[in-house]
C-alpha cells in the first residue's frame, strides 16, 4: 500500500475510532483488548490471556500474513488494544500501525529473541528471518515475556497470566523434546520445501533447509533455480518435496515429478487453515511428516 494511502486511512480510523469507541484504557467489558498481528500470536495470547482477554487477530483465518493489508476498522482496533503483539519487520502496514496507535502499548516479540539471517540466497538485504515461531524454544521464550507484558498491562490477572505462561512453556519444552528425541534419528537431515520458513526449525534441530521460492511465498522460482533446487534433491537422496498449505503446491510438483519424489505438507503455521487445529497439533503433524520424510527410526 503506497504510504501516502495509508496515512490517509489511519487518519481517517483515527477520527471514527475516537467518535464512537466502546473500550477504554485497552479493556472493552472488563477484558483486557489484545490485538495479534498473526497466527502464532494470536494462539499464545489466547492461552496466556486466557479468560482475561479478548483477542482480535489481524491476519484472517487462511490468509497469507507476510503482505497483509489492513483495513480502517482493523487500525482502529490497534489504536484501541490494551496490548498490541506483533513481529516487527514481517508485515510492513501493521509495524505502520502499531508504530502510529500503539506504540506505548506493544509487544515486539522479536525484541526477546535472537532473529537469524535469512538462509541462503534470500539474506542479500540484511533482513531479519520472521519465522522465529516454528522453533519451540524461541516460541517459549516469547510465551514467557509475553505473560510479563500481560501482567503489566493487567495487574488485577498477573498471577494468572504468568501460571499460564509457564504450563505454555512446559508444554513447549515437551514439543522440544519431541523435535530433538525424533530428529537425532534420521538417515536424512535436508529439506526441501517450497518456502524457505523453516530456518529456525532446521537449526534447532541439525537439518539443512533446501528451500525453493525464497522468502516471499508467492514468487516464481526461475527455471534456473528449479534445476538448481533438483540436483540438489537428487544429490542428497531427497524423497519429499514438501510444499504448505496457504500457497498452491505447483512449484513443489515440478520439482518432485523431476527427481522422482513425492510431495508432503509441511506447514510454516502462518495462519490456520483448520480451525480444529492448533499450533501443537500442526507441529506435531510437521514433525511426523518430517521422520516420514528424513527416514527416522523414532
Ligand atoms: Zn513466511
């Protein structure tokens, strides 16, 4: 969105949000108003905030999060949170948002964590990797900072905010576990997936991430980077090609059809396509189509 737009549409929230707005001080009924910027966010703040808050995520169930665009209605609800939790430097209008409504009251979660240079082709421009939430123990570590901003922001709830925080952090710890138990038995340790989110993931855990888009989901890999990408997958043995489930898998069946594999989701959690689902579930389902695919004895 040109930036000149988006001014104009803040301004605009700006005015609606101060002629009629409903919550006061960040609390809309007595429950704290947390806005997330993303899935994984959005599923830490609902089970640390519990019943205390209200959570408004700002990327929709099964969009995808890295070019969101938001709309008057949604900054208003920045400029109304009580808390606003975001990662700053993945989605331009929101860091745009929190920035101009929120900016005394947010939560940076890459604040808290040492973010990694993209993998590979994609680090040119310096940029920080965003996708800090596919490795268990940077997520625990934000789940624990997260139940601190909570508390502050709420001190009536801060001992139950920080209870829940913890049972977050032990259930992350067993996600861990899993990770560190299951892949310490593999023959294989390369990926090949179709957007290259599983940086963290793959250094966690000793994997090497091949991936073929890059960064940006969407993008058209040349032709050159495909038989790149192939020879690549031959060299080491690959037998999935893993594609997600927000973005069609047509790059991944090119690339499986050539070199003989077949393809398997593995999911960068940006957002849930199943509402049955959740983030321990989706790991745990990325993690055994991980063994499958890396031929692992556990
Ligand atoms: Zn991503």
């Amino acid at each position: 969105m040109p930036r000149a737009l988006l001014a104009v549409l803040l301004t605009l929230a700006v005015a609606a949000g101060c002629a009629g707005r409903a919550s006061a001080g960040g609390f809309s009924g007595g429950k704290l108003s947390v806005v997330t910027a993303f899935y994984p966010l959005q599923f830490l703040s609902e089970r640390i905030g519990g019943d205390a808050v209200t959570v408004t995520n700002l990327t929709k169930p099964g969009a995808e999060p890295h070019d969101v665009e938001l709309n008057p209605r949604q900054v208003a609800q920045v400029a109304d949170a009580g808390l606003a939790v975001y990662l700053a430097g993945f989605q331009p209008a929101v860091d745009a948002a929190v920035e101009q409504e929120a900016k005394d009251r947010s939560f940076d979660v890459s604040s808290v964590v040492e973010l990694l240079p993209y993998s590979g082709e994609e680090s040119e421009d310096g940029s920080k990797d965003p996708h800090v939430w596919l490795d268990p123990v940077r997520f625990s570590t934000i789940a624990g900072a997260l139940g601190e901003r909570l508390a502050g922001a709420d001190p009536a709830h801060a001992a139950d905010y920080r209870a829940r925080a913890k049972a977050m952090q032990n259930q992350l710890h067993d996600l861990d576990r899993a990770y560190a138990e299951s892949l310490a038995t593999c023959r294989r340790h390369e990926i090949v997936t179709s957007h290259t989110a599983f940086n963290y993931l793959a250094t966690r855990y000793g994997l090497t991430q091949i991936g073929i888009t890059g960064v940006s989901p969407e993008a058209e890999p040349s032709p050159r980077r495909l038989a790149k990408v192939a020879a690549q997958a031959r060299a080491t043995g690959t037998t999935t090609i893993f594609f997600e489930t927000l973005v069609s898998p047509k790059v991944a069946d090119t690339i499986a059809r050539e070199v003989g594999a077949r393809t398997a989701v593995l999911d960068p959690l940006e957002g849930l396509t199943d509402p049955r689902q959740d983030y321990f579930t989706v790991m745990r389902a990325n993690l055994a189509a991980l063994t499958t695919a890396l031929g692992c004895t556990s």
